[in-house]
C-alpha cells in the first residue's frame, strides 16, 4: 500500500463507477486488473486497487509527502470535465480560503524563493524543464498543466537590496469545483517542492 495513505481512500475510489471516472478525467482503466492509468504533470501514473499503492510509470520517481498520490486518488474520484475558466485566483479568493490557507496550511512557496533568489534566469529555465507555458504575469510566471481540468500557475518576483524575491501559486477558478482545500494545498505543496527542489535544471545559470 502507498505508505501513508489511507486505505479507505482507495476503497472509496474503487466504490466510483470506472465509466464515469474515465469519462470525467480521460484516465484509462484495466479491469481485469482493477488498475487506473492517469497522466499528471505530464508523467504517468498507475492506481493499483488491489493493492492499493500508486506507482510512477515515467521517468520521474521522487514525490513529496505522498501528497501527490492524495492529489490524484481526489482527482479521480471528484474531479469534473469542466471547462477552465480562464481567471486566475490565489488560494485566499477560493471559498473557505482565506481562514483555511494559514498557520500550518500555509503554501510554502518560500521553498520556490530560497531555491532561486535573484536567480531569474533559474526559475525560468527551471519552469520550462518541467513543461512550463509562460505567462504574463509577474517579473516571470509559467502555467503547469497538472491535468488538463486542473492548471497551476507559478508567479516570481525578483527581489532587489530592498525587497526579498516573492514566489506565489495561482489556480484557475474553477479547482473550487474539483477538489476541498486540503487536497488543494497538498498539490501546492508538491508544486512548491518540485520547483524548490531542481538543482539537476539550474547548473548551468548558477
């Protein structure tokens, strides 16, 4: 089983009916095997049921916190074929946001500042080594697109001899319809891990 995970999660997704859950996401499901295939950030995932454990299919093994593996158990079994709405929001302008996203809920996207600083040209490079579409926002931002339903936006501000680099997430409206708040922060954790945590796609602008 995916450590950390509990397994009356996995018991409520194999309770969803597969045609809806492949209707909603586009996912691929095995019967026989009771397996969903799911891409997420451009890398692909398999769901065992049976044995109630997620396994990377692609190239990337290193997750964070199993909070990834929350993400994608919750955006099977809620997710909604929606249209985006093309409006960004910050995780305080989602309903509940603003007294949820605090204290230990907090996004920790000083993990983004501390890796990058002044190091503009890291971010972006960064960014786009992990599939980022710029945006203009910000001194940089990039679209991720986690799923096709469900797109992160990362902002940077370069910091000066006055002001600290900022770093924040930005998600399309409509991700209050396909998942609560604590499966939102837990795919901004991963976000802000994935970005802090990239010194293989920085070498060469250090």
């Amino acid at each position: 089983m995916s450590e950390g995970i509990d397994k009356t999660i996995f018991l409520d997704l194999k309770s969803c009916d597969p045609e809806m859950v492949v209707s909603r996401t586009g996912c691929k499901f095995d019967k026989s095997l009771e397996q969903y295939f799911v891409t997420i950030w451009g890398e692909k995932y398999c769901v065992d049921l049976n044995t109630y454990e997620i396994r990377p299919e692609g190239t990337r093994q290193k997750n964070y916190h199993e909070y990834l593996y929350l993400f994608i158990l919750y955006y099977l079994m809620k997710s909604k074929n929606i249209p985006l709405s093309g409006n960004w929001v910050s995780e305080k302008d989602i309903p509940g946001g603003e007294a949820f996203f605090r204290g230990p809920h907090t996004i920790p996207s000083e993990l983004i500042t501390r890796r990058f600083g002044e190091n503009m040209d890291g971010f972006k490079k960064a960014c786009e080594k992990l599939s980022g579409t710029p945006l203009e926002l910000a001194d940089a931002a990039f679209l991720f697109p986690i799923t096709p339903t469900i797109p992160v936006a990362a902002l940077y501000w370069q910091g000066d001899e006055d002001f600290s680099s900022e770093a924040r997430l930005l998600f399309d409206r409509t991700i209050e319809q396909h998942l609560p708040l604590d499966i939102i922060w837990a795919l901004s954790v991963e976000v802000c891990h994935t970005l802090g945590d990239t010194p293989d796609f920085c070498m060469d602008v250090s």
